[in-house]
C-alpha cells in the first residue's frame, strides 16, 4: 500500500499540469471566467488537500467507488500522519457535507470542549491579569478533543466504506514513515524551541540532540501508528474510553492537566443546521456557531450585495474600502454575540438578516474609513431573536460534497503529545476569552459569550463552505488563519462570483483583512502601490504583511470538475480522475 501510494504521489505531482491541459481541452472554462491561471480539470471526482499523501488517498477512496465522505474521512486521518502541524487526532473541527440524494446539507460540529473542571478564571494571575503562557502552551490548554468522534460519527452516518479503510493509508504512512518534505522541516525547525516542552514530541519530531529530521529523511511514528490501529479496530471507543483515553488521561494528571477518562468518555460531536444565506442568486451554506465563519461570511456578503464590485473591479482601491468597512462591521459583532449555542443565545437569525446588513450598509461612508474605535457592535435583536488549521474539500461524481476544516490552534497545536499515544494535543482553550475585552493570540476579542465554561466548546472562525447553484454543489472551499479565516473564504466568494475569475486565478489573487480591532487593513505583498495609496487617502492604515490563509478549492463547471489548490502554503495537492 505504503510503495504504491509514494510512487503514485511522485506521478501525480508530474501528472497535474497533464490532467489540467487534457481536460481543458475538452470542457474549456467560460468565456466569462476571467483568469490566466488554469485549475486542475477532472469529470469524475476531486480532492484538495494541504498535502500530497493526504490528497491521493483521498483520491483512491474516491476511485475505488466510495463518495465524498468516505474520502474526506481517510484525507482526514492521513493529515494526521502527514501535516502534523494542523491535521490531527487530538484536536477538532467542523465538517460541512451536501448529501445529493437526500437533497440534503448538514454541518458536523467537532469541536473541542473544556473540560469539567475548567473555570472561568484559569488563565488569570493573582492581580487578574491573563496568562499567555497558560492557555496557550501548558497542559491547561488542551480541550478535549473532538476529531476521532466527528470522523468516526460522519463515517458511520454518511460514508459507505469500511473505518479500517478509512484508517488503512494512515496507518500505512505512520508505521513504515515518509519522506520529510521542505514544508514539514522547515516547520520542525520553526517549532523546535517550544518542542521542547514535551520529551515525547522531540522523540518523534527529531532525531537525537533534538535535531530536526532532514528533507528526504523517513519520519517514522510508530506510537500513533498503534493508536491508529486501535481506533480501526474499536473505533472511536478507543479514543474515548479504552486504551488511548486512559493515556490521555495520565498523561494529564501526570502533569497538571484537567482532562480526565470521565471528560473524554462524555465527549459526542453534533449535527447542526449549516447558516444559509444567498448572494447574487446563489446559495451559500457554511459553519453555524460555535463557529463564527458562516455568520459573518453571510454577513459580509449581506452587506456588500447592494454594491455593484464588478463593475468597480477586482481589489480596486473602492472594492477594497467597502470590504474593508463590512468586514469591521461584522467583527464588531463577533466580539459580542457569538459563543456555544448549548450555552448562550446566539441571534443567528438577525446577524444573518438581509434588513439588518441593510442598517448596518448605510452606516458605512463611502469617502473614507470610519475609525474602528467609532464603531460597536449593533444591535440584531430589534430584527428577530488559528493559523495552522488546515482545510480540504472534497466532491464526488454522486453529487456529494464536503468542505473539512480542523485543527490543533498553534502550529503543533501545544507542542505536547500524550505520551505512548503519538498524538498531539490541542492548545483550543486560547480560543476562550480568559478575560472578556483582552484579546487573544489572533487578536480577536471576545465578550461574556465566550467566556470559560465547563463542556463548553470555544468560539472559533473556520468556515468550512459549500456554495450552491440551483440547488447543486458549485464551490468548495475553505481556509486556515486564525481570525483572517472568514476574509479569505470571502474573497475567494467574491472573486468567483463578482469577477468572474475561474478557481485558480480566484485562488492566486491577493488578498485583504480587517477584523475592526486593531484598526489596521491588512493586505498582502503585490497590492498595488497605487491602490495602497489610494485608501491611506481614504483613512486606513494599511500594513503590508505576510501571505493569508491556505485555500483548498473546488468548483463544478458543467459536467466537469476544477480545483486549485493555494501556492501561498508548499506541499499542498488538489487531485481529479
């Protein structure tokens, strides 16, 4: 298995621009699609992951007959092995799934929770103050992880092969190793000091003396390879109440951790109603709450309907302004009303209301940036009641789709791994608000909703996203990037649908972010000076800063499949047949 999928990765990295040109040949892309950068083309199925072994065995699922699902679910445990920054076992997500059949779309909330004896104060010091250091690298915090119950659940429910299918590449890759790409040394590196924190992730992540593993050398994990196995053998039993929970659980109280076997045996992932909105005619479902993605993408997309973008063009400084004033309007928002349903109202309805992105649009001046300390949250009960997440997309030739989004928060998540397990652990319970109004690693604030809870799952902004056209899947598509998420998911909306640009080139093009606090537009290097110009004009204080976000796409146009996956991350694939 292991000998077959690497010579079949090494192909497939030739074999993408050969796919791209064939298949273009025979369904060319709209004479109305804008763009220079052809996306991958197939008409049978697709997968676009941050990684190339994640990708092709998703793609062998698919080929092999399974749908959607059951592809998603083995790109899921594969990521584990392969991109253990962000894909993993001891964190969460959320999962958006369009059943074709069943005429169907339904979100799979996995997200972390606290755990029972979390409390409101835990991250504070004596003088009440936060402690950064607390909620974002001790065993303090880890949440309980979600993962192996939304896998298994969306497996179980939805998919038609086998968990030990499923789990079959995963294993594979664990047990006998891979070949350390670019992308994964370098972030060892990045990661090494902070590693070492944990005596169990520098035995797996680098050789003796705390080296990290070269490019070209075999990443072996031999201790996830056995939780693996336990999990394709029990299911998510083992994760939960067996032999890797009790692990978990020592591991914890070995070193001051709150999760115990009784948070974990507690723990069931949920299936939630997506938040729908439309633009322009189509249909947009995304991630409800505890995410805010979906609320503030529909939001957004609200606000900027009324305005006419195409015609006052792509990433013009105009465009950009009105972006840029919908987006703090929406965040705004975001600090006050968004938390767990199972814990807080959540006014879902109103934030996502067409009359109320109607009062907040005349609220924006259309001369100049309003400043954001002007701005507060409004007031949608008068209408009706990280950066290493990791993303992938999947469509099949049924007509299904899922769009996954997971993640540990930080990069290696809190850099601990349960000792024995190979798994690493989540540091999500950043993703609180230790203190309402004192922003966490992302910048974002948060208020009371958000505050510290036991079993209560944190707010977060991935935004997992399935547009839809005449009732039919159209894009996939989602990010990681902490706060700037929900942005990049919306620009890759706005530049398909707006400017009409195909996957690839909606992919490639630059992008923008404000999140009202700090008031600063955040945009990426190749802007153009002029339009930077031109909106420091209009009072924004723009930075120029790193690349955002790492978006795995797909599109359906006609009978055939597109995809792209984003240059701005090395290592990831998008794959059709």
């Amino acid at each position: 298995m292991l000998t077959r999928t690497k010579k079949l990765i090494i192909g497939a990295l030739v074999a993408v621009t050969i796919i791209t040109s064939h298949s273009l040949a025979q369904s060319p892309t709209p004479d109305n699609y804008r763009g220079i950068f052809n996306p991958v083309s197939s008409r049978n199925g697709m997968v676009s992951s941050q990684e190339a072994y994640a990708t092709q065995a998703g793609l062998e699922v698919l080929q092999e007959g399974g749908n959607a699902i059951d592809a998603a679910v083995t790109v899921g445990f594969t990521l584990a092995v392969t991109l253990p920054r962000a894909g993993n076992i001891g964190g969460g997500g959320f999962m958006l799934v369009h059943l074709a059949q069943e005429n169907q779309t339904l979100a799979i909330d996995y997200r972390e929770k606290a755990p029972l004896a979390a409390t409101r104060d835990m991250f504070l010091d004596a003088a009440g103050e936060v402690e950064p250091e607390k909620s974002r690298y001790s065993y303090l915090s880890v949440g309980v992880p979600g993962t192996v119950a939304g896998l298994t659940m969306a497996l179980e429910k939805y998919g038609t092969i086998s968990l030990e299918r499923a789990l079959q590449p995963a294993i594979a890759l664990a047990e006998k190793g891979f070949p350390v790409s670019e992308d994964l040394h370098n972030s060892l590196v990045r990661s090494q000091e902070r590693m070492q924190v944990s005596p169990a992730s520098m035995a797996i992540f680098y050789k003796p003396g705390g080296v990290p593993y070269e490019v070209g050398e075999i990443l072996v994990q031999k201790d996830l390879a056995k939780s693996l196995r336990l999990i394709a053998t029990e299911g998510a039993q083992a994760f939960y109440q067996g032999e890797i929970a009790e692990a978990i659980a020592a591991d914890m109280a070995a070193n001051g951790g709150l999760i115990t076997k009784e948070d974990l045996a507690r723990y069931q992932p949920v299936v939630r109603e997506p938040i729908q909105g439309t633009y322009r005619g189509y249909e947009i479902y995304s991630m409800p709450p505890p995410s805010s993605g979906g609320i503030h993408l529909v939001q957004i997309l609200n606000i900027l309907e009324a305005f006419p973008l195409g015609e006052l063009g792509h990433n013009t400084a105009q465009t950009i302004h009105l972006m840029a004033e919908s987006m703090k309007l929406a965040y705004a928002d975001r600090s006050k009303f968004l938390g767990d349903p199972d814990f807080v109202s959540v006014p879902v309805a109103g934030l996502t209301d067409k009359n109320y992105a109607e009062e907040l649009r005349s609220r924006i001046n259309h001369r100049g940036a309003t400043a954001s300390q002007e701005i507060a949250p409004g007031n949608p009960h008068n209408l009706v009641e990280s950066n290493d997440t990791t993303h992938y997309s999947v469509m099949d030739q049924y007509g299904n789709a899922v769009a996954n989004t997971y993640t540990l928060n930080f990069a290696y998540g809190s850099r601990l791994t349960a000792a024995g397990t190979g798994i690493l652990l989540n540091n999500e319970m950043d993703d609180f608000s230790a203190k309402p109004g004192v922003p966490n690693a992302f910048g974002l604030i948060g208020g009371e909703f958000n505050a510290i809870e036991p079993e209560k799952r944190m707010l977060s902004s991935m935004t997992p996203t399935i547009v839809m056209q005449e009732g039919k899947p159209y894009l996939v598509t989602g990010s990681p990037g902490g706060s700037r998420i929900i942005t990049t998911v919306l620009q890759i909306v706005m530049n398909v649908i707006d400017h009409k640009m195909n996957i690839a080139t909606a992919t490639n093009a630059a992008r923008v972010h404000h999140q009202w606090l700090p008031d600063k537009l955040r945009v990426e290097a190749g802007l153009s000076g002029d339009t930077i110009n031109l909106l420091e004009e209009k009072g924004h204080q723009v930075s120029v800063q790193n690349a955002m976000g790492s978006t795995q796409s797909i599109m359906r146009i006609g009978d055939s499949f597109q995809g792209a996956s984003d240059p701005r991350r090395a290592g990831a694939l998008t794959l059709g047949y």
